[in-house]
C-alpha cells in the first residue's frame, strides 16, 4: 500500500517506520497478540491512533461470537440480560460468550486482550462506561460494542441501550401516594450510579408534587443485592415511627424488605406496602406477589446485539436507545389502613400497565 496524500491515509509500513518497529510487529498490534511489549503496543496503538487508522471488519470465525461482559454474575437480573442476546445470537447463528471482569463501572485493564484475541463479532457490556483507550483498541480492530447502561448517563460516543429509571420511579411513588402512603422509605442502589439517583429523583419529584416532604431519613443506598434491603429495612422498621410503605431500587432488594418484615412480625400489604423494580421473575412468585416497576431487561439486551449487528454492517447506529417503564400491581401493596390486603388496582396513563393478580393467575392489562 502506498501513502495516499490526498486522503491522508497512511500504511502499516510507515507506522512501523514511525513507531520503529518491524512490519510484523504493527500487525501482532492490530491483531491482538500478547507478543509484544506494553511499551511497544502503546507506541504504535498511539500512532494508529494519531492516523486515524480503522482496520477493516475481520472476516468471521467459523464460529461467530456475540460477548456479553459483567462485572458480576450472581443475580437474575444478569440473566435477564444474558437471554436477550442469546435470542439475537440464535438468529444470526452465533454463540454467546459471558466475561465477568472489573467494577461496576467499567471492565478490567485487562480483559481487552482476551477479547482482541477471541475477534468476536460484537461485544455488549453491562457497565456505566468504557475507558477511552478499551474504546480505541475495540474501534481500531472494527470490533462494535453497545453499553446496556445501568447508570443512565452514557458518553456521546458510545452506543448504549438504558431505560427511563426517573419515570419509574415516579411510577412507583405514585402509587404509594395514591394508596394514602405518607410516610415513604426509599432504599435505592449505589450512590455512585446515576440509574439508583434518577430513581430516587423520581421519587422525590412524585412526593413533591404530592406536596409532600421527602424525609431524607428515610433515604437510605444499598447495592441493588437481597442482603442490603434486608438490612436497611430491618433497621427502618424498627423505628418507632416506621415508614407504612419501602420503595427498593430493585425486585432483589424488595425481596429483602419481604423477609424483614417477616421476621419483625409485619404483615405485607396490610402492616407495610412494598414496591420493587425491574420484574424479574421471581417477583411474581414471592409472598405476597411483588408490586414493581417492569424494565424490559430481555428486550433490552436484544436491541443491544440488534445494534451490534448493524454497526458491523454499517457505522450508522442509533447512539441511545431508551425503553420505556412501567407500573405493575400486585399484592405487596395496599391502601393505608385497611386491612383488607390489596387495594382495587388503577391504571395509569402513558407507559405505565397494570396487572392484578389474585392467588396465581390473571391478566396483564396493557393500555391501548
């Protein structure tokens, strides 16, 4: 290849010249190879870098690769998630292939190099972000990633897929409110992640257009885990002025408000009113069955691989996807007071649905 002035393109053999390494080299780099030095991969990523070089898409291994990466895997949240893609993989003849690695904002150092060497055809990451320079080797080898992003605050840059964490929890709060709830706890996510903050931000905004003050002693973070609602409500029942309803930033957590208020002696919905998020399937066979906030967690890592799929084709894709949510009665929740299990279900307008259950079986009532 020759040096194209006009374009300013340049070839593997002048960044060799630059970077003062072989040609073979430049192309252990490109392909991901762990025979070369940090320094020198540094060096001549830089330089590919600084040339704005793209390597063309690959051709595909005879067994094509869709990676989902986590950075745990220990919840049924996560296979929520693994089942979407798996659902796009089939379609497209592809396998899945799961990493656990790093924080829960962004993978491991070091995980980029397995996956240069794996070549798969995308990778979709469970992460806030990606650091810039993972983003620059997976762009430089035409490997496409989509963030399905659980802080809601993605990059320009990155292609990500979320869903509308403040309208839930609104959503949730509301119902409370509606039911007579004026005493409401919260126990949301992190307090490093935007997705548990644009929750309690609903929250707050439906307790202020209640006209209602949001009792920042009833606020309380955890990590999205069982043990951390039952923990933070353990210690909010026991007050003597306990909160008559918990909203909790997961279905996980909310599972752990059931089992506190079990072990306290409180009776779920007539003592306390529960609200999760997420509608994992457990949610629906717990006791009472869970009110929550439904987030299209299996749709949602299937327009993740979808979007993977058109940026190998093509560099145009959507840049953020998000999906809406929705309200979900069941018998976790009830009038304040009564007594009487369950209060009459409501429909709400917009993305809001509703399904009532009594015992094992009913309808989801969707709006129209």
């Amino acid at each position: 290849m020759r040096d194209d002035r006009s374009t300013g393109k340049v070839t593997l053999a002048q960044v060799a010249s630059q970077a003062g390494v072989s040609l073979s080299t430049v192309s252990k780099v490109l392909n991901g190879r762990p025979d070369v030095s940090a320094s020198t991969r540094s060096r001549v990523e830089e330089l590919l870098d600084e040339h704005g070089y793209r390597r063309s898409a690959p051709t595909p291994p005879e067994s094509p690769l869709i990676e989902i990466v986590f950075h745990e895997l220990d919840s049924t949240w996560s296979m929520e998630l693994i089942k979407g893609v798996q659902n796009v993989a089939e379609e497209a003849g592809a396998s899945v292939v799961l990493t656990v690695t790093g924080t829960r904002h962004s993978p491991g150092a070091d995980w980029v190099e397995g996956v240069l060497r794996r070549r798969p055809l995308g990778v979709v990451l469970v992460f806030s972000t990606l650091p810039d320079d993972l983003k620059k080797k997976l762009w430089s080898r035409a490997i496409p990633f989509v963030i399905i992003d659980p802080a809601g605050d993605p990059e320009p840059d990155v292609p990500s897929v979320g869903s509308a964490n403040w309208a839930g929890g609104v959503a949730a709060t509301r119902h409370l409110i509606d039911l007579g709830h004026r005493r409401i706890a919260v126990i949301t996510g992190p307090e490093d992640m935007l997705c548990s903050l644009a929750r309690l931000d609903g929250f707050r905004s439906a307790m202020g257009m209640a006209g209602l003050d949001a009792d920042s002693a009833l606020v309380r973070f955890g990590d999205f885990h069982v043990a951390s609602g039952h923990a933070h409500a353990m210690d909010l029942l026991r007050a003597p002025d306990r909160p008559t309803a918990i909203f909790a930033g997961s279905d996980l957590q909310a599972l752990g408000v059931l089992e506190a208020a079990r072990v306290l002696g409180l009776q779920v919905p007539e003592d306390l009113s529960v609200v999760g998020y997420d509608d994992i399937p457990p949610a629906r066979w717990s006791s009472p069955a869970l009110t929550t906030v439904h987030q299209p967690l299996t749709r949602m890592a299937e327009e993740a691989a979808r979007m993977l799929l058109r940026l190998r084709s093509s560099d145009q894709a959507n840049s953020r996807i998000e999906f809406g949510t929705r309200l979900v009665v069941r018998n976790s929740t009830a009038a304040l007071g009564s007594g009487n299990g369950p209060a009459a279900p409501e429909v709400r307008n917009g993305t809001a649905a509703l399904e009532v259950r009594n015992g094992t079986s009913a309808p989801e009532v969707l709006p129209e």
